[in-house]
C-alpha cells in the first residue's frame, strides 16, 4: 500500500491527523507532490515532519516562491504568506527545499510513478478533473501520473494507467473543509481518496496569532 499527499502548505495539525491515519494503514511508502509551505504559520514543523519521516518529496510552486523570494504571480494573500514563510524558515529546512527537484520518477514493485506538482509539461499548470485526460500518461509513460496543485482530489483510470490527484492536507479547495490524502494498491488496482477531520479552530487561531491574513483562517472552514 502507498500513500500519496500534497500541498500541505504549513498545516501541522492537518498533517499529524493524515500521518496518523496512514501510519494505521500499514503503508509502505509515503510520496508527496509538493508545496510543504505557504499559508498556514507552521512551515519548519511541517518540514522537519517530511525529513524525519524520509518521505520522498518534490517542490511545488510555493516552496520555490519561498526559495526565490519571487511572489509576482501570487495573489495577496499567497505573497503575504510565502514571504512569511521565508522570514521562519531555519537555515537548514530551507536547505532541505533546495534540494527538492521539481518532479519525480518512482519504481515500486515493478510500477512507475510519476510525481509532479503542476503537470509533467509544466509544473504551474492547474490540471482539474475534467482537464486530466490520457494525454498526461503520454509524456513519461507511468502506470501512475500523481499531480497536485489544485487542492482538488480526483482519480481518472485510463487504458494507459492512472492519474491521481490526493487533494490538499493544508488547504482543501473542493468545498470539503477535511484533510484530503490518497491510498493506493497497485498490485490489486485500488485507489482511494481519503478525508480526515482535523482540528481547523487550532489553526486557524494560530493564523491569527502571528498576524497572516484573515481570510486564510476562514476558507479552512469551507474547504476553498
């Protein structure tokens, strides 16, 4: 069984919950597609979380805002929190982003995984449900295309193989206010979204406390 997360963005509390429940889930391998920070005020946990576990990991587009100091084509309140971001980083978690690369490729029992944050032509590009057709499968050639970016789970089968995206553990944007992760076994072709509440009033009090934008706190609420 392998678990698959994405776009986390510096939410602890939401990351704890998903990692308890996968660690139930007698997973083998942890692959996650990016965006570790950004948003929500615990960026150093939510890495050391990531090393300590050894999860293979790549860097989504607002871990690289954070490494480049570039937030141009942020709205507000994502460069207000990516710069954020920036100024608690340790010197040795920011380290750690650097060294991630922008996309991945996986053997696991005789399986191919591609991981990207975007999509595996352009790693800023959003690719929605409805987006996400078999053409994806045709740059790498992977049995599984995991994509992240979007903060919308969703999981399209093809003839070619599977794009999968597990939703967002920090930031949920499909209306569903839950932690969003995916479990996948690819012996016997089961995949899985899987939502898990977590306790939304802790961060979004802890948003307010270090002085991030309102409106980060209250789209947790509504999942958007």
């Amino acid at each position: 069984m392998i678990a698959l997360i994405s776009d986390i963005h510096g939410n602890l509390p939401a990351l704890k919950v998903v990692m308890e429940r996968i660690e139930e889930s007698g997973v083998k391998l942890i692959l996650c597609a990016g965006d570790l920070v950004g948003y929500n005020p615990w960026p150093n946990e939510v890495i050391w979380e990531i090393r300590r576990r050894e999860i293979p990991c790549i860097r989504g587009n607002h871990d690289r805002a954070v490494i480049f100091d570039d937030y141009s084509h942020f709205n507000p309140y994502a460069a207000a929190a990516a710069k954020w971001s920036r100024e608690q980083l340790s010197e040795e978690n920011m380290n750690y982003l650097i060294s991630l690369k922008d996309h991945m490729l996986w053997s696991w029992e005789n399986f191919r995984i591609s991981v990207h944050h975007g999509a595996p032509f352009d790693e800023d590009y959003y690719v929605y449900p409805d987006m996400a057709d078999e053409s994806l499968l045709e740059y790498e050639n992977p049995d599984v295309l995991v994509l992240g970016h979007t903060h919308v789970p969703f999981i399209k089968k093809f003839t070619k193989g599977v794009i999968i995206n597990p939703g967002s553990v920090g930031q949920p944007r499909d209306g569903d206010p839950r932690a969003s992760y995916a479990l996948v076994d690819l012996k016997r072709g089961i995949y899985k979204i899987i939502r898990v509440e977590y306790p939304i009033d802790e961060v979004a009090d802890k948003i307010m406390e270090v002085g991030l934008p309102e409106f980060l706190a209250r789209r947790l609420y509504i999942g958007y």
